[in-house]
C-alpha cells in the first residue's frame, strides 16, 4: 500500500511539472499545491479570455479552490494577474534564449524579421510559453491597470525591443512618441494572429496554421514593416 501510494504521488508531480513547469513536490504543503494550482488554472483562463473577460469564480472552478484561497495567496484578482504577468514575462525571457540585446547586433532587416517571427511563435504551439505569450497579446488590445504597475517593476522587453528596432528605421530626431506608436503598431499585426489563432483556424477563414505559415506571415508583415518605416523616412526627409 505504501509503495502504490508513493507511485501515484510520482505520477501526480510529473503530470504537474510537465503541464505547467512549475516545480510542485508531491510531498509539498497543501498550501503550495493549492497555489500552484490556482496559478495554472489563472494562466489557461487568461490566455483564453484576457484579464477582464476572466471572472474569480471561472478561476476557482477551474482550480477546485475556494475564493478565500486566493486571497490569501495573491490578495486578490489583480495580485494574482500580476504573478501571471511576472511568470509569463520569465518564461518569455527563456523563451529560445531571446536576448533583446542581440538583436542591435544583426543588420536592421534581419532584427526585424527576427522579431516579428519571435512573436508569431505561438501560433506554431499550444504549450505554456504560448498561453504566455497569448496573454501579452490580450494587453496590446486592452491594457490593463495591473500591467501598468508591473512595467513599473519589471519592465518587459516587448516594447522597449520593437521601439529599438524601429528607431534603427527612423531618421534622426523622431520623437519618443512616434517611435513608440510605430513599435505598438509592428506589435499588433502580429498579435491579432496569436490572439485568434483558434478563430482564423475555423471557417470561414479555414487558415492552415504550421511553420509554412508562419513564414510566410513573417516575411508578409516584415516586409509591410519595412515598406512602412522606409516610406516614413522618405517623408521625413522631404
């Protein structure tokens, strides 16, 4: 009996860590399991609805928790959007080992079309990074309030990144501004395929989402990029 109960205890921690890639020990607290399991049912739920279309009770139904277990654990729906936000920002950073500083070192169009597959990346995969990056998707349409306060203490390297990028497109003297609405707008093209892959996927559009696709995407977008960005330094200088 000992022994069967030691191997359905294995079982129960390799289904975890290979769901979520959070490392929950069979012989942990049940208060960590109980946060563990909040945490991956908030990702799943986030991803799928965003922030605001995601409801405590859909949080605590899916994670078989209490509202109270919430609470004590993230004080809340925003604290627990916030830790969210911080895991997924972590894993974006591990993400193919994305460095943001690599990119200043390959030639402008190369960067960005680097960039620009980075972000379509999700479409090719339903694992955890993809919820990830879902979720930074959801709030390049509708910011919210908590992602206000997390760049605050842990800036995210999404737009700091495209605004560098794009600079290198732009003449000289382009306001911090201009830069940024031409980064938000490179962001968008692509997150409004990652936000609807499953839409897109379905009719009438009927997409066949596979690495074919997403190069052509890449190079579709990169290329209405750079059209753009050259346009607006023809402009500039006229």
């Amino acid at each position: 009996m000992i022994r069967r109960l030691h191997w359905r205890a294995g079982v129960r921690k390799l289904n975890s860590n290979t769901c979520l890639n959070f490392q929950v020990d069979a012989m942990s607290r049940p208060s960590d399991y109980t946060r563990s399991s909040i945490m991956k049912a908030a990702v799943a739920l986030f991803a799928e609805r965003g922030y605001d279309g995601t409801s405590i009770r859909a949080i605590v139904s899916k994670a078989r928790v209490n509202q109270a277990a919430i609470n004590y654990h993230f004080k809340g729906k925003e604290g627990l959007y916030f830790e969210v936000l911080k895991v997924a920002f972590e894993g974006y950073l591990r993400l193919d080992n994305f460095d943001p500083e690599r990119l200043k070192d390959m030639p402008r169009e190369e960067a960005l079309r680097s960039f620009v597959h980075q972000q379509l990346r999700p479409l090719l995969a339903r694992d955890q990074m993809s919820r990830y990056m879902r979720i930074f998707a959801w709030e390049n349409v509708r910011p919210s309030k908590v992602l206000t306060n997390f760049v605050k203490t842990g800036a995210m390297p999404f737009l700091a990144s495209a605004t560098a990028l794009v600079r290198r497109f732009l003449p000289n003297g382009t306001s911090d501004h201009d830069a940024m609405c031409a980064a938000i707008s490179l962001m968008g093209q692509c997150s409004v395929f990652v936000r609807n892959r499953e839409q897109f996927a379905q009719p009438p559009f009927n997409l066949k989402i596979d690495e074919a696709f997403v190069a052509r995407l890449t190079d579709f977008i990169s290329t209405l990029a750079l059209k753009g960005l050259a346009q607006e330094a023809l402009t500039s200088t006229a």
